[in-house]
C-alpha cells in the first residue's frame, strides 16, 4: 500500500541489550537465530500461563470456598462452641421435623391403638377434620414440638460428643477400624439421655393423640394432670419402652447413615470437600431417608407398644404384666400394626432432619456429617 514502509528484519536498527561478553548481534556479522515468540512476545507465554493457574483456581475453587468458610465460622472442631452448635441444629431438626409430620403421627398412634379405627389414612384424616377441623389433625402438636426439640438437642449434640468421646478412648487406629461400634456406642450413649428428657412429654402426646376428645387441651395441663393422679413417676411410666423403641432407632439411624453417606462418596468421583453445599445436603438427605426406613423397621414394634402402654396401661399395673396382657391382647401380626405409613414418616423425618443438620452446620462455618474414607487417589 502507498504511503506506508514495511520494515524488514534485515534492516532493522534495534539493538538487542549486550550480552555478558558485551557483544551485540549486529557486531557479530552473522545471521542471527530465528528467535522464539515466547522470547519476541511474552505477552503468549503469560497468556498460556494466566490460563492454566485460571484453571487451577477453577478447580481448586470448591474446596478453597469450604477451607474460607470453616474459617469464618471460627469455631474450632470437639471445641465448646462446636458441642453447642450441633445441639441447636438437633433441636432445630427433630423439633419442626415431628411437628411437621404430627397429622401422620396422630392416624398411626391412633391405628396402633385401634386398627379397626380407621380404614386408611386418607379416611382417618377425612374423619378428623370433619369432627375436629383441620385443627384435630395436628392434635398434640405442643408436646410433639417441645419433647423432640429436647430430645433432639441431646441426641446430636450428645452423638458429636460420644463418637469424639469413644474415638479417642480407642485411638485412632482402632478407631478407624471399629468405626461403626463407636457411632452405635455413640448413638446408643445419647439416646439413653435425650429420652430421659423426651418420656414426659412423650407421655403427654400419646395420651392426648389416643383419646376422642383429646384428653389434654395443652401441655403444661398434661403434664399437671399426669403428676396429680399418678405422681412424678407417671410421667416416665413409659420410659423403659421408649427407650426399646428409641435406642435401637437411634443407633440404626446414625451408624447406617454414617455408612451410606461413606458408600455414596466413595462412589462419586470426586471427594467430598471438593462439593458444594448443594450436593452435600443432596446426599444427607438421601442417606438420611435410607437410613430412617431401615430405622422404621427396626423400631415399630417398640414403638406399637409404647402407644399400648401409655393408652392402656392400668393404675398400679407391673410393667411386665402391662407387656404381657398386651401382647397377648394383639399377638406378634399385632406389633407391625401401622408399618407402612410409619416408613414412609420415618423415612421422611430422617431425611430431612439430616438436611436440616447438616444445612445448619454449614451455615455455621462447620463440615457436614460422614464422608469418604478413602481419598480418591487413594482407590
């Protein structure tokens, strides 16, 4: 084109910088080597480069944003504020959680106590809203909510408390071995001590669940009227059964999901810290729902007879002639009574409280519950 020179290389003036024998290119006469473009331009070398650690970032990003936010929350792991804040998820996981399901809880206390009640649950709740509204069917909601939200508290505030407990009794090698007896001895430890809190108003709900009209209005009348005709220790009439129902259930629940979130990492291809908070709720939900049909089923018998008992138990009557009289009254057929609603409830209700845990522990700058024993280079 006119009007403008196109240089060449050959006469070009610029002078490279000297070298250490203070040579220049152009005193050497030669033809110079053809130089690199990394060399000519290294805006194409820090380009590939700014690209690769990008990717790097990328990559490392998940895992970088868990580390932060651990750090944010600043509580450190088995410290004071640790315990405490497992305890306040607990109480907000198995508080709304069976306050939640209490129309499903009610039908199923009510079908223990009486399978020819009802024909289903849908006509069970048909039945109650047309005699007591949609009021009748969450009956016993109050001690619903304030017996599970202590009772849940203690449970996986004292579950986090017991595995570190029992981990470190054991040491770490035979802890990494004999993991699953440390959460069943765990789980075991803190369901022994939250049903202490539950029975009373456990006892309450039953009661108020499995007589029309509702015995109780509320709570606090409940538990006033338990102590005036039967004493302090009618309020934990139904203790050693609801321990049979609850301890079992307790350390199903925790070991099995403590399992299943294992098995379901190691089956991802990636850890788990290198996962969003999404995908880590995703699966304490699904291990939690796993793990509750599996905790349904070890437990309903227990829990048929605890509904028995707190109902029919007569005034002075020994706790082994209620369990026999009852026993012989509806035979083993009798004690599945309810199973199918209770796993769909169950299988729910630890679903999600699992989600609720877990979501509260990360909302609080602390890692969710279970996870892979292996790494992934490890496989």
């Amino acid at each position: 084109m006119s009007g403008i020179a196109t240089p060449t290389c050959a006469n070009s003036s610029v002078v490279f910088p000297p070298t250490p024998f203070s040579v220049t290119v152009l005193q050497k006469k030669a033809r110079p080597a053809q130089a690199s473009a990394a060399s000519l331009y290294p805006y194409s070398s820090i380009s590939e480069e700014a690209k690769k650690l990008g990717k790097k970032a990328q990559a490392e990003f998940p895992y970088a944003s868990e580390v932060t936010q651990g750090k944010a929350g600043k509580i450190d792991m088995y410290s004071p504020k640790f315990y405490a804040a497992c305890t306040t998820g607990g109480i907000l996981a198995c508080g709304l959680t069976h306050t939640a399901v209490t129309p499903l809880d009610l039908v199923k206390c009510r079908r223990q106590v009486d399978s020819k009640l009802y024909r289903s649950n849908i006509q069970a709740w048909r039945t109650i809203s047309r005699a007591e509204g949609i009021r009748g069917i969450f009956t016993g909601w109050s001690p619903t909510f304030f017996g599970y939200c202590a009772q849940g508290g203690l449970k996986y505030g004292g579950y986090e408390f017991f595995k570190k407990f029992y981990s470190d009794l054991a040491g770490p090698e035979k802890a990494a071995k004999y993991k699953t007896a440390i959460y069943l001895a765990g789980s075991a430890s803190a369901e022994f001590i939250a049903d202490v809190a539950l029975c009373p108003l456990e006892s309450v709900k039953v009661r108020t669940q499995t007589t029309i009209p509702p015995e109780f209005k509320g709570t606090t009348e409940g538990l006033k009227s338990v102590v005036a005709k039967e004493g302090f220790g009618g309020l934990y009439k139904g203790l050693y059964p609801l321990w049979g129902r609850q301890i079992p259930y307790t350390m199903m629940k925790f070991a099995s999901f403590e399992t299943v979130v294992e098995m379901i990492y190691d089956y991802l291809p990636k850890s788990k810290d290198q996962y969003g908070s999404g995908v880590q709720t995703t699966v304490s939900f699904a291990g939690g729902y796993i793990a509750g049909i599996l905790c349904a089923i070890v437990s309903h018998p227990a829990d048929v007879m605890v509904s028995k008992l707190n109902a029919n138990r007569r005034p002075g009557e020994a706790f082994g002639a209620v369990m026999k009289r009852i026993y012989g009254e509806i035979g083993f057929g009798g004690l599945w009574n309810g199973l199918p609603v209770r796993i769909v409830m169950i299988g729910t209700l630890t679903g999600l409280q699992w989600l609720l845990y877990d979501s509260f522990k990360l909302a609080v700058g602390l890692p969710t519950t279970g996870g892979s024993a292996l790494e992934k280079g490890e496989k």
